[in-house]
C-alpha cells in the first residue's frame, strides 16, 4: 500500500524544495548590486556544500515556528536559510583534515576533497558570511528591531559559546593536547553547544520573526534545546547501528577516536529512553499552542525515530 505523507512530511518537504530554490537563486554566479564579482570555482564549491540535499531541518524549524506564532512566512524563511547557510559552513570546515578529516558527505565527496583545503575553507568563510547578509536583510516584514535580534540570537548559537566552542569541546575530546574522558554533564554540554545550540535558535528564530514576546520565544527555545539534545542521541544511536550507505557518511568514526557519547555514558538502551524524554519535554513546551503544534510536535518525534 502506498505512503500516505503525514503533515509533518508534507510540509518538511515542501519547506526543502523552497530552501533548496532559495539557495541556487542564492548561490548563483551573478554579481548582485555592491558586488564585484564572484569567483566561478568559490560559488561552486559553496553549491557543492550548500545544493547537496538533506533535510532541512533547521530552516524547517524557523518557518513552522514562525507559522505556529501567526507571523510571516516569508520572514521566517530568511530566518531559516541564514541557519541553513551557517549549517552548510560548519560542514564545510568540519570536514577539513585539521578537524574531522571527513572523505564523505551526504553521499558526495567533501569540499575539500572535491576541490582543496584552501578553496574549502573560503566557501565555509563565504557561507557563514552570506548568512549574515541573508538574516540582515531589509524588507516590508522586517523590521531593523527584528533582524537586529535574529542576528544577535544566530550569532550566538554559531560562535564561541555555541557551534564552534562545541566543536572546540570535541576536539578536546579526542585527546588531541592530552588525554581527555568526558564525563555525563560535559557530554551534554559540548553537544548543547556543537549540535544543539544550532537546532534551539532555529525553533528561537522562528519566533523572533513573528515578532513574539519573551515568553513565546523562551517556548520555543526551551523545545528546539529539548529537539537539539534528541537529535544528537538519536545521531550517536545511528553512528553505532547504521551503514555508511544509509547515512551517506563515514560511521564508528567517534568511537575510533575515543570520543564520549550519551550512548557510552549511558548504554544503548538508557540513551533511547532519554531521547524519548527529552522528545516528550520539546512536546511539553508547546503545550500552550495545542493542536496548531502538530507539525512542531511531530518533527520532534521524527528527530528521535529516524534512520539517516
């Protein structure tokens, strides 16, 4: 019998082929107005990292958050390509031989190994920077307030205390200037910072677009922190048990290098059902919003039962 897409399938997908349209427009090889030119083998390697597929999850996040809050779309999008564009960054320069030394990403060859190191670590520098632009933008639904507190919340997610602190964290972790064992509390904290502070500010930026107040942004944060934490058990979970042809990347590479997880802290089946904790406290922070949740609710849900 054929699949019948959930809502929450139907609209993942539909927010994908959007994001995806939005970034080949994006990363065209046209100057825009105040630009001087773009380098042909600069725009594409940021298209190899950027166009190469996946899920969406973050822009995904952004928009329905913003949806949920009765603000617009449209708003919530820019939001939600300017994480998306953070995100393909982080990839890019993860992948690098001095970082995790990655050959494979969603099934194609890395930038770096596509192109070169040096050619990689300028699309990761012109991808984070491009996202800047994209969430400054000005338009009718954007008021200078808004995009001053969306760059303000991105930033932080992505900088020192967040993605790059937790990546600095994991690096720590392999014993590379001595050798490290993580315990339970500083496994969760580097991946709130790598993984999850990432996802949060999706779910955050969303309402930021919106124009919500205090408490409807601290909802939505508190759910994409429950949803980030979920999603990098379920990630650890699929780094013991799946193939590197489901997940379209190398696998076993955290256990060979010693890293901690919430799997190691805790056994396989403890981290399930911490993930399955963690998937009904993001449900808990939207209960004020009932059924106009579904979507937000399912996508939480999806992060902790998927296999790639």
């Amino acid at each position: 019998m054929p699949h019948t897409p959930t809502p929450f399938e139907t609209r993942l997908r539909a927010v994908a082929d959007t994001v995806e349209r939005r970034l080949e427009t994006l990363l065209d090889d046209a100057p825009r107005t105040g630009e001087i030119a773009r380098p042909e083998r600069l725009m594409a390697a940021m298209r190899h990292a950027a166009l190469a597929g996946g899920k969406r999850l973050r822009p995904f996040l952004a928009v329905e958050a913003t949806r949920l809050l009765g603000g617009p779309e449209e708003a919530g999008l820019r939001a939600g390509l300017a994480i998306e564009l953070i995100h393909c960054y982080s990839l890019v320069h993860d992948d690098l031989p001095a970082m995790d030394d990655d050959d494979l990403r969603r099934g194609k060859p890395t930038v770096h190994v596509a192109f070169d190191d040096a050619t990689a670590i300028l699309a990761g520098d012109a991808l984070l920077t491009l996202a800047f632009e994209v969430a400054t933008a000005e338009g009718p639904d954007a008021p200078a307030e808004i995009r001053a507190a969306l760059a303000a919340a991105i930033a932080r997610a992505a900088g020192l205390a967040g993605m790059v602190g937790g990546q600095m964290l994991d690096l720590a972790a392999e014993g590379r200037w001595g050798p490290r064992r993580l315990g339970e509390d500083e496994i969760r904290r580097l991946q709130a910072m790598k993984t999850g502070a990432l996802l949060a500010v999706s779910a955050e930026a969303g309402a930021i677009a919106a124009g919500a107040g205090a408490e409807d942004r601290a909802r939505l944060l508190a759910y994409g922190r429950a949803l980030g934490a979920a999603f990098q058990i379920a990630d650890d979970i699929l780094d013991r048990e799946a193939t590197a042809e489901a997940l379209g990347k190398a696998v076993g590479k955290d256990a060979g290098r010693g890293k901690g997880t919430l799997v190691d802290a805790l056994g396989l089946d403890a981290a399930r059902a911490e993930c399955d904790r963690l998937v009904a406290e993001a449900e808990a922070a939207l209960a004020p919003w009932g059924d106009r949740a579904a979507v937000l609710i399912e996508a939480a849900r999806f992060t902790a039962a998927r296999k790639a």
